[in-house]
C-alpha cells in the first residue's frame, strides 16, 4: 500500500511548501482540481523540481465524448504525469479509446476510473444512479478492467469486493483516510488506515489530516509506518 498526500492547499506556495517538507518521504502527490486549474503545468515542473523521484497524480476525472477524453489523456502524458483519473460513467467507449491511445506510449501513466465519489452516501447516490453504492461500483470497476484500465478509484468500503469481481491486481486508490479519526468533513465514507490495509487498497490518499495537523511531517511519517 502507498500513500498519496493531497496537495489541496489555497495557494501554490503552501502546495510547494508541503511538498518541500515531504521530499525526502515516499510519496505520491496528488494534484486536484483547484490546484491544477489555478497553477497548471508549472506547478508539476515545480514539484519534480523539489524531487525528480516524487511520483504525480493528476486527478482532475476527466469525463466528456470518448475522442475529448483520449485526446485529453494524451496531453496528460505530455505533463509527465504518473497516474491520472477518468469517470467510469463515460462507458466502455470513452475508457477503451483512453487506453488505445496510450497503447503506444513508452512508461504510460497510471489510469484509473473513479467509480462512486467518497462524499456519496447510499441515499444521494441512489438519487442519481439508481443503484447502491456496492453494486454500482462493482459494475463501473469491470468495466474499467474490460477496458484495460489500471485500476478504479473508490472508498475502502468498495475496494475488497472490486477486486474479487476484477482480479487481485487490479489496483484501487481510496481517498478519504483518517489516520486517527479526524472530522470528516465532506467525505461520507471515510475509514483508517487498518482497514484501507484489510480491504487490500494499493492507494491511500490522505489530505487535510496531513496539511491541516501542526505537524504535517510528522503526521505523514506515522501514517507510513502504519503502512
């Protein structure tokens, strides 16, 4: 199991300053949504630049028309991204032409279809799926497996079942980490790290218990012993 830390922080300057105190650790970093689309590009370079061996998630879960999301894919291989993210609710199609395309890039990126978002419970994901959590999401994870894809996105909760309706390597990062049994904030499904370990997650990614602690180091160096 590996730890990707979540560089969710209101400026690039505390983004890189987490970074900077993280850059003798194994870590993955985890670049968002907000973070990407307010510093881009240079903010990756300026990642690799604290330690060329920091691995990158992109996760910005690309969903769209199947063409947008593989040309879409392709430009995130020009990032020098580690592992990026689709929705699997793009189907089959959309999921499958991502993985052609790649088919000829030397070292790929890690692709991974988000399932169902941690801050769903059962009754708001009902209202929109129509379906439970458990089931839908093992149903979105095969289909990411029959279209190639690394792995899924889903919360602990998921990630055992996935992988016995897929196979044992295929690979499940689950966002919403306590460590210790922080506030939960948005996320709705969260779990510690012994059971991110007991339902077999490849990936764990814990934010605001790192950078919102006194001691992010710290925190971060304790989370991966407990790993």
């Amino acid at each position: 199991m590996e730890l990707c830390v979540a560089l969710d922080l209101p400026s690039k300057k505390e983004n890189l300053e987490l970074a900077k105190l993280l850059k003798s650790e194994d870590v993955w970093l985890k670049v968002g949504l907000r973070s990407f689309i307010r510093d881009g590009k240079p903010l990756l370079e300026e990642i690799k630049a604290i330690n060329p061996n920091f691995k990158i998630f992109l996760d910005l879960k690309i969903y769209d028309i199947p063409n947008t999301m593989a040309d879409a894919a392709e430009s995130m291989v020009s990032l020098g991204v580690d592992m990026f993210n689709v929705h699997a609710s793009s189907g089959k199609e959309a999921m499958s032409l991502v993985m052609q395309r790649l088919s000829s890039v030397q070292n790929p990126p890690l692709v991974l279809a988000v399932t169902a978002l941690t801050s769903f419970d059962e009754n708001s994901f009902f209202a929109i799926y129509n379906e439970k959590i458990a089931k839908k999401a093992a149903q979105f994870a095969k289909d990411a497996y029959a279209s190639g894809l690394n792995g899924v996105v889903c919360s602990v909760y998921e990630s055992l079942l996935i992988k016995q309706e897929t196979t044992s390597n295929f690979l499940t990062l689950t966002p919403g980490i306590r460590p210790n049994q922080e506030a939960q904030g948005d996320q709705k499904r969260v779990a510690d790290v012994k059971m991110a370990r007991e339902q077999k997650s490849d990936f764990i990614v814990v934010g605001r218990p790192i950078y919102q602690s006194g001691d992010p180091l710290g925190v971060t160096q304790k989370i991966l012993e407990q790993i």
